[in-house]
C-alpha cells in the first residue's frame, strides 16, 4: 500500500474515525457513572442524598454507544457497513438498549425512593443541585438539612 493511498484512505474516514473515539469516550464516560451509581446501593444512606433518576440508566446507554463504536470501527476498517455483513443485528442492540434505558429510567425512582424512606429521610422541597436538576430529588433527615 503506497503513502497516496493511506493519505486518501484517512482523508476519507478521518470525520468518522474521530467521532468513533468521542463515541468510545462516551461510552466508558457513562458506563463509569452507572456503575459507580450502582456501586453507590451498596453503600450506607447519609444524612443528605441526591439522587437523578437518570443515574441507572447509563449502563444502557453505554451498550448503545459501544454498539455504534463497534460499527463504526468496522466501517472505517472493511468500509463496509456491519449491517451488510451481520444482518440487523447493530441496529437491534441499539435499540434493545434504549429500551432497556427508558425502562431503567422508570423503575429507577422506586428504588431509590423506597430505600430513602426505609432510612426515614424526608422530600426536600426547592430543585436540588446536580447535573440533571430537573430530574433529581434532595432527601434529608431533618428539613434544615435540605440546604445543605
């Protein structure tokens, strides 16, 4: 393979190639975090938690991403679609993990919820602070806490 044909071969896929790392980025980004809000259950409740009902469903969201890392990587490899090769079978993992996503979104709630009132913490009032505002919920022992 001469340098020509390697220059225009990473002329051609580099925009992808660089996505596909951003998508890799992601991916172990928010696999981290729903692991580490897994691991976080284990742990004793404390005077004050926050909590985002968007915290569980990272580890789905990361399938998708690594799904589409995968397929990308084999594009700009083979510059062949995988769909072509192995079927449908990109397409329904992505979607098999979003629907796993939303539903993890819908139960996540509960979980928290039950354990927080099993531990008598009590409904903060006000938007709590943290990375999705709108979608957290502050639980304290004592109201005077809930500032914190």
């Amino acid at each position: 393979m001469s340098i020509n044909k390697a220059i225009d071969k990473i002329k051609r896929v580099y925009k992808l190639l660089l996505g596909s790392v951003l998508m890799a980025f992601l991916a172990f980004v928010s696999l981290y975090i729903g692991i580490n809000e897994l691991h976080s259950l284990s742990n004793e409740v404390s005077d004050v938690e926050v909590y985002s009902r968007f915290n569980l469903a990272m580890i789905p969201i990361a399938g998708a991403l690594i799904s589409l890392f995968v397929a990308a990587v084999y594009f700009v490899v083979k510059e062949a679609r995988l769909d072509d090769v192995s079927g449908n079978a990109v397409s329904y993992s992505i979607m098999i993990s979003f629907i796993l996503s939303v539903l993890v979104t819908l139960i996540t709630p509960s979980i928290y919820e039950s354990r927080f009132e099993k531990s008598n913490l009590k409904l903060c009032s006000g938007t709590p602070v943290g990375y999705l505002p709108l979608f957290a919920k502050k639980y304290a022992v004592d109201p005077s806490l809930c500032r914190k």
